[in-house]
C-alpha cells in the first residue's frame, strides 16, 4: 500500500514508508542505487552537497538534516538542478547511520562542522563517539572514509581521543585543496580567519 506523505510527490526529498527497516537505496536512487554512496551528516544549508552533486554525476548523495527549515533550503536547491544524483533526509544523523543504512553501502561520509556542544556538561551530545564511529563502521565499505572538520579545536581533541583508539579506522594525510567545495560554515570561519581542523579516517 502506497503511503501518504505531506511532501509533494516531485520533492527530492525522500521520506522513508518505515523508519524502523534499513532503507531500500533502489528507492532512493532510482535506476543508480549501484553507484557509490556519499553522505553529508548535519548537511545545513546545502551549498556543499549542492556543489558535489554536480560536479560527481557519476556517484549519489543524500544529505541529513535535522531542521525542517534547512532541510526545505536544501530540497529547493537540488530540485533547481533537479539531479537524480542528488537527495535529502530529515533525521537525527546516529539514529539514521545505526538504523537506516544498510552494512557496507557507504563510500564517504562527510561530516563538517557538527556542533560543537562547547560547555563541559553537554559534552555527551558531541555526535562524534564511540558508539557512533562503530555504526559509521558498520555503514562504510571495506576502505571507506569518514571525513570530519571542526573550527572548534576543543572539539577536535575531543574527536582525536574517540577516533585515535578506534581499532576499526586508520587516519590518513588530507589536504582537501581547492577541489573540495565549501561549506556555508566554513566560508564564515576563513572570512574570520580561523583555522579549519580536518581529519579522514579510512575504514580498514
Ligand atoms: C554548525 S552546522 C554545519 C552545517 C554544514 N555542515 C556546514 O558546514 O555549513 C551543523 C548542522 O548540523 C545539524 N545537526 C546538528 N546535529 C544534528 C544531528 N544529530 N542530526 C542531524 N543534523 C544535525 C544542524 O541542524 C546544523 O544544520
């Protein structure tokens, strides 16, 4: 039975029937669910998966996003390029990783600029933790990558001593370079001058 959904039918964003059953990608990418999967956790305003989409027709990207209004932002930009390569849903990104992504079917996972939860006692809620990188693990291909970055140095401490104990991960050098579009965040931090922390973890 076909499910009713309040998005119109021609909205690239993709509303799963169940949330409780690993997503069925040859409903997500129509005719391409063979292509290497990328995903941008925490996606915010879209410019970075809006760039990629177009620059890598020859993959698929989905972008996760919590915030309603956000998440209509990045639906709008995809649909004014209406690629097929290019995809949005609303979900809280360890739920979505732990339950929704079937093992072994995600290439990269970008994850840029996630809230950095500052103050001590909310440091539980940094997305980045043991538990997640097991899930995210899970997700990836045999030499899949994580790719994180943060303004927040604190924060990439904090990642640091999650990650560098990780027996599932290697890091490995990554000097993005221009080839790598940028965020909305990151834009705001290098017009400050800031400095960006980065790190890609590779599946082993
Ligand atoms: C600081 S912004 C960075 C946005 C974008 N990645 C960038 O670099 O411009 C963090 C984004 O992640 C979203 N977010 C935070 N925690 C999340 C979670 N657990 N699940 C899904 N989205 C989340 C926020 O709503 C926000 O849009």
């Amino acid at each position: 039975m076909q499910s009713v959904f309040l998005v119109p039918p021609d909205s690239l964003e993709y509303v799963p029937e169940n949330y409780c059953v690993p997503l069925d990608l040859a409903a997500v990418f129509p005719g391409r669910s063979d292509l290497p999967l990328e995903i941008d956790l925490g996606a915010g305003d879209g410019d970075f998966i809006l760039e990629m989409v177009k620059r890598h027709p020859e993959r698929n990207f989905l972008a996760v996003e919590r915030l309603l209004g956000r998440l209509t932002k990045i639906c709008r930009k995809l649909a004014r390029i209406a690629a097929p390569n290019g995809r949005a849903l609303r979900i809280e990104s360890h739920y979505f990783v732990r339950y929704l992504l079937p093992p072994g079917s995600v290439t990269v996972f970008h994850i840029m600029h996630p809230d950095p939860w500052p103050k001590r006692r909310h440091h539980g809620n940094r997305l980045i933790q043991t538990e997640f990188l097991d899930v995210v693990h899970r997700a990836l291909v045999p030499g899949g990558e994580l790719r994180l970055t943060t303004d927040n140095e604190d924060y990439f401490k904090h990642m640091r001593a999650v990650f560098e104990p990780h027996p599932g991960f290697v890091e490995e050098p990554w000097d993005p370079g221009e080839e790598y579009p940028q965020t909305d965040f990151e834009r705001q931090y290098r017009a400050k001058g800031q400095p960006i922390f980065r790190a890609l973890l590779r599946r082993g």
